[in-house]
C-alpha cells in the first residue's frame, strides 16, 4: 500500500478515483481504512479523488506503544502531513468519531488546506460521561488482560475478511493490545477536540451528520456543532447503522456537498476576532440560538 514518513513513523493510505476535487477521510477510533470499503469508491464514481488514510497506532500504519504518540492534535498534523506528502493545496477533510474530531484539528491547523469539512457523528462536550464509561474498561482490560486480549487478537486475525459489517467489528479484536492501550491513554490525557472558542472561528462549509440515540456520539454534539459553524448544515441520520446498511440518502447528501464546496468560492480562512461575521454566531450573540432556525 503507499505510504509516507511523518516525525519517523510509516502512515499507509490507499487512493481512490482521481482529479482536482479530493476528499480526505479519517476513521474511527481503534478502526482502520477499511471502514470506507464503501463509501470512498462510491464517492470516487461521482467524480472525486477519496484518500483513506490509517492514523497512527490504526491498521496497517505504524503501531508504537507509547502513549507519546497519541493525541488529537498530534492526528490531525498527520492528515496535514499526508497532504503535503501528495502535494495538494487543500481538500475536503472528513471522519467518523475519532475521524471528526481529527478534522475539527486540521481546521485549527491548517485552515487554509481544509476546503471543507465532512464531519460525522463527533464526540464533543455532551459525549465526556458517556465516553469515559464506555472506554475506561476497554482500557482496563486491555491493560490487566494482556495475555487473554494477545489471544484474542491473535484468534481473529486468522477469520477470513468477509462480510463488510462483521469486518468493521473484527477489526477492532484484531488490533495489538498494547498499541490499542496506548492510543486510549494518549487520548485520554489530551483534549477531545478544538475548544468552542476554537470552532466559532471556522468559516469552512462544513457537512455534519448526527445520529439518534447514541450516547458517544450524541445528536446534541452534532446540532451543537452546526450552531457554532458559521457555514454548517446538519443532517439527521436514522440512525447508526443507516450509512452502513442504507447509504444512498447519505451518499447523495455528501456528494451534493462537495459537488457544492468545490463549485463555490474558498472560505477556508478563519474569522479574525472582532470582525464582522455572519449567520448563527450573530444570532446567537442575540441571546436565542434557535433564532436562525426559523429565519
């Protein structure tokens, strides 16, 4: 698979399609590229470059044990670094979960390279209590169960890939526990994503997908989101799984983005503080953030 180097480690991506219009997409967390077996061909056929790429720590990049390594921030400069390794100006950046949240950091990072963003199901404020409950036995077990996780992980290396769902799920038994322990500890000891005073500033059309009934990825962090994002637009996914067993109302809504984003002017820049802005921010300087939903 290609690969680059960033800061001494091996990053591997894969490519789909080609042309001007390219789409960047991060996975989620202890997942690899191969959760968008489907989506980036699919996107590729409606005329875009798509590039997968697997993060630190995730898939078939490098897998190093300290939690050193590990950091939003420290994602997000890998997705900056894998452009400037294929020598693009800018692109679409987008993710799942962990894969969002490495998008809003680009968007920090390098604003002027972020076109646009794709951002699905994030882990914001609302998700802390929910994510600490969910992943701290994770870390747990793999820490006092090493030898029975090394078993496990080894047993599931040997199940042949298959079914598309059931990959996605097996992925996560196949990892090496002692890289899946110390990306959990990066994460933990750093912040979850850029802070609200952050993100107001962010002028990038930006495409969010939120999804019901999920505690780690709650619908108020997405609508959250697209009220701070001057230039956002908010989807209601049925549900989880819609996007994986249902996908073409979803398809067609993130093609028609970037269908959008590559057709309209670049306002990739951020708002400069004190500056004159438009939309949601103002409205809810105003004291009612529900005001631009009936305008």
């Amino acid at each position: 698979m290609p690969s680059f180097t960033h800061e001494g480690r091996r990053i591997v991506y894969s490519e789909y399609g080609s042309g001007d219009r390219v789409l960047v997409l991060a996975h989620g967390l202890l997942m690899n590229r191969s959760m968008y077996g489907r989506l980036a061909p699919e996107m590729a056929r409606r005329g875009n470059r798509v590039i997968t790429v697997d993060l630190l720590g995730h898939g078939e990049s490098d897998q190093p044990h300290d939690l050193a390594n590990y950091s939003m921030t420290l994602f997000g400069s890998q997705i900056v670094a894998l452009l400037d390794h294929l020598e693009l100006d800018q692109a679409v950046i987008g993710g799942t979960s962990l894969g969002a949240n490495v998008s809003l950091e680009v968007a920090m990072l390098a604003p002027d390279r972020a076109r646009g963003l794709f951002i699905e199901m994030p882990v914001l404020e609302h998700a802390l209590i929910a994510t600490g409950a969910a992943f701290m036995p994770l870390g747990v077990a793999l820490y006092m169960g090493r030898p029975v996780m090394r078993l496990t992980a080894k047993l599931a290396r040997r199940v042949p890939r298959s079914n598309f769902l059931a990959d996605i799920a097996l992925d996560w038994m196949r990892r090496d526990p002692d890289a899946s322990l110390a990306v959990l500890l990066g994460l933990f000891f750093g912040r979850v994503a850029p802070p609200a005073s952050e993100r107001r500033g962010f002028r990038q059309p930006t495409l969010i997908i939120g999804h019901p009934n999920d505690p780690i990825h709650p619908f108020s962090d997405s609508d959250m989101l697209a009220r701070e994002l001057v230039n956002s637009e908010l989807v209601d996914a049925n549900s989880i799984l819609e996007w994986r067993i249902n996908a073409d109302r979803l398809n067609d809504e993130l093609a028609d983005f970037l269908e959008r984003v590559w057709a309209e002017p670049d306002h990739s820049k951020p708002v400069v503080e004190g500056a004159h802005t438009n939309g949601k921010a103002e409205l809810e300087d105003l004291g009612d953030p529900d005001l631009e939903r009936r305008i």
